[in-house]
C-alpha cells in the first residue's frame, strides 16, 4: 500500500457534473493538504487541515469544497467547475511535531494526483 | 511577499555529467524552511531535502548536493554524474512560519543516454 493514494487518477467531467476527488493517508499523519498544478504554473496550496481542522483556504471558489472527516482521509468535492480547473490536483500529507494545528517545517508526502479535465 | 523564482524551466545533460539546478527566494521572515522535490513521470512529488533558515550548512547525500546562501537567497541543487534514473521535474518551495507553502515552476531535468 503506497503512503498516499490518490482515487480516481484520472477523471473528465463536464461543467454542471458533481464529482468528487478522494484521497487516504497510511502514514498516520495528522496534517493533509491539496494542491492544484497547472501547466506552467507554480504548485498552488488551496486547502490545509490538521488535526482535521481547515488551517488554511488561499482563497479558493467555493465551487471546491473540501472534507477531511479523519486524519487518514481527504475530499475535494468539485461542483460547476469551469475549464481553466481542468490541472492535476495532488494531495499531501505530513506529521506535525508541533503542539496545535501548524505544520511549520513539515514535510509532506504527495499522492500521484488525480487529472481532472473539464469540458 | 513570498516567492520562489526556478528560471531555468528545461534543462538536457548527458548522462554522467553533472548538473546544477537554481532556486532563489524571496521572504521577509527570518525564519523559514526550504525543500527540494522530485516530480517524476508517475507524477507524486518525492521529498529530497529540508532546511531550515538558521543551518547555512551545505548538504551532499550520495550524488546529490545542496548549496545554500542567505547571503543571495539561494538554494541550489547540484546532481553529481547524472544518471537517466534522475530524468524528473524537481521544485524548490520555501514555507514561512504560518501554514503556507510557496513552489517555483519547477525545473524539467532530461538526462540523455
């Protein structure tokens, strides 16, 4: 079983479609993030959670909703997206020393990432 | 503000020849964390390095070699006798004592045969 896996690794959808994007941590870590690549673009952070608490949101469209209902699990559920969302998304996780909810110094753990295209 | 500026977007060496890849950053903190990752065609980004902004030391790990300046705000990466097996995209990100991560664009390394 890989640290992070990523379901489904491909995945084209059209604008009015619901879908959503799931990712499993089995490195008991307690902190997970997504993040979106697009083509030469740096890696954007969109999301953070740890200790299952969202920690960070830069500003994202509410048409990405994330869920984190563990520390194993990760949800990005996707809803009206528009073709310039159409990227690679990845998903992270990493273990936090800290006390509280920072993940300064982490190093995270990517998933392989799910395509997403949009039509 | 925070940034991560990687120019050389694509780089092509022949194998065993070494190679250097450049980061350098842009922060206002004092204290900040650098990494390297590795990208490759799979697509999961693999942890190569940490380092803290109060160890200047550099680092070699096997034929892997970091060279980090506060001085330039540099963190550059140097792959020793490249090897086919190395042929990736590797990003430099700086993170400051919030939660947030900053990635350049990433450098595609292509080792040839």
């Amino acid at each position: 079983e890989t640290g992070v896996t990523q379901t489904p690794r491909h995945l084209v959808m059209g604008m009015t479609n619901k879908k959503s994007l799931k990712c499993e941590q089995h490195l008991g870590h307690n902190a997970m993030y997504w993040y979106k690549q697009s083509a030469k673009k740096p890696l954007e952070l969109m999301f953070v959670y740890s200790l299952e608490e969202r920690v960070e949101n830069n500003s994202v469209p509410s048409r990405f909703s994330p869920e984190c209902p563990n520390s194993s699990h990760l949800f990005l559920h996707l809803h009206t997206l528009q073709p310039e969302d159409s990227a690679l998304y990845l998903c992270a996780s990493s273990q936090s020393l800290n006390l509280g909810t920072r993940v300064f110094g982490n190093i995270q753990y990517f998933g392989a990432g799910t395509r997403l295209s949009v039509l | 503000a925070q940034k991560v500026t990687q120019a050389q977007t694509e780089i092509s060496v022949v194998e065993k020849e070494d190679v250097t890849l450049d980061c350098v950053y842009e922060t206002r903190d004092t204290t900040y964390y650098l990494f390297w990752y590795k990208q490759p065609p799979s697509g999961e980004l693999v942890f190569l390095i940490r380092r803290n902004s109060f160890d200047e030391q550099n680092e070699i790990s096997g034929r892997y070699s970091w060279n980090f300046q506060k001085s330039t705000s540099s963190f550059n990466f140097t792959i020793t006798a490249s090897q086919v097996v190395d042929s990736a995209v590797y990003f430099c990100a700086l993170q400051n004592t919030g939660n947030q991560f900053y990635f350049g664009t990433g450098t595609s390394l292509t080792v040839i045969p």
